[in-house]
C-alpha cells in the first residue's frame, strides 16, 4: 500500500502537526510506504505563475509543466489512498493546499485530458482530515461543514477519486475535550483504508 499524505501547516507547534504525527505513527505499524508532501517545508509555490495561467487559462498545453507540480504528479501516480491533512482557516484548507490544487491539477493531466497526455490515475481513496476550532455541531448547524465538504470531496477530489471521504477534527479551541476521541478516529483511519482494497 502506498500512502501519500499532502500536509499544509507552518508550524511543529500545532495541533495539526501532532495529528500528524499520530498519522504516521498508525501508517507505520502497517508497514505501508508513506510519502509526505510538507508544502510549508518545502516552500512550495503555490501562486501560480504567467506562463502557468496561460497554459491552464487558454490551454497552451505545448507550455512546460514546472518541475516541482511534475514531482507533485508523480506521487500522487505511485498512491493508492492520497490523505489531505490541514488546519481550516477562513472556512477552507491553508493558501499553500489551495495552490497546490491550482498547480498540481494542470490542465491536460486532472481535466481537459488529450491523447497527448497522460491522465491523472484515479485514486481508489482519499481522505480528508482538518482540525477546526469551533466544534463539528456548530460547524453543521452554520453549514460551514457541508460546504467544506462539497468544495473538497465534490469539487478537488471529485471523480479522480473512486471513494473519498472527510474527517472534522473540530473543537480544538477546547482541545482537552477532543483530543482523545480525535487520536481514537486517528487509529481507526488505517481500518478504514484497508476496507476499499479488501
């Protein structure tokens, strides 16, 4: 099983840092080859150039694909479950996961798909995990978690994904509250992955 995890936080000191951790420890004991994309600490670039616009924008596909998305590509080409893991800000994922959509997802390889190009695989499972301050039922009640849901799992994963599924780790502004059943969902999330391969 390969593993691919596209984390986006700034910070070691976060509580999505340690939900990460938790992650991986999990992963480990499967023994799964994990790959993690730190889009902070890899300072990826996630404005999107000119020369990048004019191919997506007019579909100059005969424009090169920078080498960083083209590295981006080839991970999500070796996963069988692609785990999305962030903070929500302002009611949606970090600047540097939405760049990464923006650059990853060029033209010609996630949509507008050519005989020219070769086609994003699609991913038998994606997950998305974000840890959110406010708790999950005022996140429903405001209808900010559906509609987290339908920009990520409808729009970003959407049919390039067989099974897709979101996690709201929300009510961390109480964090001594929702820690331990946050860190029990984490332990369950590799159960959940192995039953789409069964």
């Amino acid at each position: 099983m390969n593993i691919l995890i596209v984390y986006s936080h700034p910070s070691k000191k976060s509580y999505t840092f340690q939900v990460l951790e938790k992650l991986k420890s999990e992963i480990a004991k499967q023994n799964w080859n994990l790959e993690i994309s730190d889009l902070y600490a890899s300072n990826f670039q996630s404005d999107m150039s000119e020369e990048e616009y004019d191919r997506e924008g007019f579909a100059k596909l005969d424009l090169p694909i920078s080498e960083d998305v083209l590295a981006e590509q080839e991970k999500i080409e070796k996963a069988d479950c692609i785990i999305f893991l962030y903070p929500v800000w302002w009611s949606d994922c970090p600047a540097k996961l939405k760049g990464w959509f923006d650059r990853v997802y060029s033209a010609g390889y996630a949509y507008g798909q050519t005989d020219n190009f070769p086609k994003m695989k699609t991913i038998p499972f994606g997950l998305v995990i974000c840890t959110a301050g406010h708790p999950n039922d005022f996140l429903t009640e405001i209808k900010m978690a559906q509609s987290m849901e339908t920009i990520m799992l409808e729009d970003r994963l959407g049919k390039r994904f067989n099974n897709k599924e979101m996690l709201i780790l929300g009510g961390t502004l109480e964090l001594e509250k929702v820690m331990e059943n946050h860190f029990l969902q984490i332990e369950n999330i590799c159960r959940k992955i192995k039953q789409y391969f069964i």
